[in-house]
C-alpha cells in the first residue's frame, strides 16, 4: 500500500512497504523490498536517505537483476520527469541545451528532440532507459552515447547538490564514475540544430534529419533484437590486445578482416587506443557466446535469445536465480572455449 509521508519542510515522497520488485524492471523478476521510495525533490531524497541505510536507487531498472530473495533495503527512484530548453534559440550558436530530469525517459526525451530538428539522441530511441540510469551507465548505441552530449550533470553527493561538467564524470565505455551513493538529479545536454549536421557519424547519412535517423536505428534495432523481458546486452564487449588475438581465434569468431583499415572503421570490430601503447580492439560478447553454440540454451524460464546471443529473456515464469545460472554457464563454457572472462553489463542487486 502507497503511504505519503511529509517531510518537516513540507515536502512529499510517496512509500510504499514491502514492494514488489518483479513490477518495477525490465527482466519481470526479483521478490521484494523492505521499502519502494518516490522522491521529488533534494529534500524528499534527504527524507528517504534517513528511512535506511541499506538503500539503491533506480532509474527505470533495465539494467537490473533483482534476487528471488529480494531486497532487504529501501529502494529509492527520483520522480523528476520535467525537461526544459535552458538558452533560448539563439541564430549564431550551433548548440541548444536542454536540461532533462533524472527521472525522464531517455526514448521520449530523444524523440521530442529530434521532432524538434536537434541531433544528438537520435540513437536513443529504443533504450528503455531514464536520464539518470542513462547517465551513470553511459548508455549508448549506433555510435553514439551520453558522454558525448551531456554538457554538465547535477548530483546529490553527501547530501547536497553539486554541478559536475562531462570531463568530471568519469564517462568510459558503458561507466560512469559517479559513486553508488551519488544520485543523479538531471543533466544538461548539449544538441545540435540539424543544419550544424557535420559530424564523423553523420557526414555517413548527413541526408537524414534526426528524426528520420531515430527511426531508422528504431528498424534496425527492431530487427536485430529479441522482444521479451530482459536487460538489454548482459555482458560488455570485449576489449583485447590487438597481438592477443591469435588467428585461430579470430577464425572462431568469423572475424575474417582484422586489417587496420577494418578496425578503425564503424564496424563491429571497432579499434580504439586506450590507455597502452598497443592498440587494442573491441568484439561484441555476442560473438563469443554465438561461436560457443549456446543460442537458444535454456535453464528454468531463462533462454539465451535464438535472436541475439547477448540477449537472456525472462520467457515467462523466469526466476532470478535461473537467469544467474545462465548467466555463469555462458560465462563457463565462454571461458573453456576461448579462455576469456565475459564481464557482465547487467547488475546484480544484493
Ligand atoms: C530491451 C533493452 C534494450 C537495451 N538497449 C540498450 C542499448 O542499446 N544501449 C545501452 O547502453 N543500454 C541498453 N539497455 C540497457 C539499459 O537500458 C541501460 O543500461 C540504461 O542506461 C539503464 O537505465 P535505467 O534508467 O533503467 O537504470 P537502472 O537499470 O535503474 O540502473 C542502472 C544503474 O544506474 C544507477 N542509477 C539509476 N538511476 C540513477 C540516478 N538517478 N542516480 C544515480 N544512479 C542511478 C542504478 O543504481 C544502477 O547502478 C537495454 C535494455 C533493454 C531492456
């Protein structure tokens, strides 16, 4: 039962006890919470910070996997789901900002955007995400993310409210570095006006408008992934040394090409240099899990996606502890075949 409680300031959050977590994400599954919290505000967020000390909060809980067992904490989701252009249009900038609240959804945002001529979600729009789950996970497809438009960020930290500019944010590959006990209240992104259309991306299919590219990457998502309950991509992508790729590998794997040109290019072998001195490449997990022959494999109401390999769906009556034992199988069998460790992109809430 919902349970409004005022804070001593007037403010509101909405609670609701013992909650059911297989209602409130993507994958259907999980038992339940000690306590649900719905918080407006910085002070509502302070109310709901002194229920527990064992707590998490949630965007739209499409990278979680909660536990059979539940969750013996306060599960806490920030309810501000306004947006609003922050500079108004202004002839001789290139760039319009648009503040968007934690609790925006990421695929609505990304279309109201792209109707209105901007470019800079158009890759977005079928990532089941809020903003402030998008942020810390750097949420991201067809070659865009969020590191490469959010301009600032606005974070709860030890109780107070602080600006973060983009190269504070600690953004990598699907990671942020904000910490479990921030909390995102909303980012300023920064767009593009669709006659700015020049860059590495877009200069590919510059005839599009935003809204013509959102749908589309919405086709070929459509086409490329399973429907049912799940999280998304479980596992990153892997990233190895170049010379640790020894060709019987990449035979394996079918990655017939692995010249520099191929590499560097928007393929799913992509080349990028990090932090070493060698080169390194990236190969989706899809591959590994795919040349392992598990597609299709099943534990309980769990299956690995005949579709896409990356994909485990809730088929129905899925526990969580069916899709872990999944998980740790591809894992397994991954790491026997090719002697890598698959690291998972879901999260696992204990
Ligand atoms: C069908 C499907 C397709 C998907 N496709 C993609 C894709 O193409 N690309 C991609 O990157 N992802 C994809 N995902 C995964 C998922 O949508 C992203 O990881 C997304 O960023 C998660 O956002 P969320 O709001 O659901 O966050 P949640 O899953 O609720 O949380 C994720 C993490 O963010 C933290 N968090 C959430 N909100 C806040 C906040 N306000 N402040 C601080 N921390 C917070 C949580 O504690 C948790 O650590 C897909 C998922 C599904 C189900």
């Amino acid at each position: 039962m919902s349970q409004i409680l005022n804070s001593g300031k007037g403010t509101k959050i909405e609670l609701i006890q013992n909650a059911d977590l297989s209602a409130l994400c993507t994958y259907g599954v999980g038992g339940r919470a000690k306590r649900l919290v719905f918080a407006r505000c910085t002070d509502g967020l302070n109310q709901a910070l002194g229920l527990d000390d064992n707590w998490i909060v949630i965007g739209n809980a499409s990278k979680l996997l909660f536990l059979d067992s539940g969750f013996d904490g306060t599960i806490i989701a920030t309810k501000d789901d306004k947006y609003f252009f922050k500079t108004q249009k202004d002839d001789k900038s290139d760039f319009e900002f648009v503040y968007a609240g934690a609790g925006v959804k990421l695929p609505l945002l990304a279309r109201q955007m792209c109707k209105a001529g901007l470019y800079g979600l158009e890759w977005a729009g079928g990532i089941p995400a809020l903003i402030g789950g998008a942020v810390k996970m750097n949420a991201g497809a067809h070659g865009g993310d969020m590191a490469t438009v959010v301009k600032s960020v606005d974070v709860f930290k030890n109780g107070k409210k602080i600006v973060l500019t983009n190269c504070r944010c600690g953004f990598g590959y699907r990671q942020s570095g904000f910490e479990r006990s921030d909390i995102i209240l909303g980012a300023t992104l920064q767009l593009k006006r669709a006659s700015q259309n020049q860059s590495d991306k877009m200069v590919i299919e510059k005839t599009k408008s935003p809204l013509e590219l959102l749908n589309f990457y919405n086709k070929k998502r459509a086409l490329a992934q399973p429907k049912g309950k799940s999280c998304g991509s479980v596992f990153k992508a892997v990233t190895l040394n170049k010379s640790d790729l020894n060709h019987s590998v990449a035979n394996l794997l079918k990655l017939d090409d692995l010249k520099p040109k191929r590499l560097s290019g928007q393929n799913d072998i992509k080349a990028f240099n990090g932090q070493s001195a060698e080169p390194t490449i990236q190969i989706p997990a899809w591959k590994f899990i795919d040349a392992c022959n598990l597609k299709g494999t099943q534990i309980g109401g769990a299956i690995v996606s005949k579709i896409h390999a990356n994909f485990i769906i809730n088929s129905g009556n899925a526990k969580s502890d069916d899709i872990i034992s999944l998980i740790n199988l591809v894992k397994s069998q991954v790491y026997d075949k090719f002697s890598i460790k698959l690291l998972q992109e879901v999260i696992i809430v204990d």
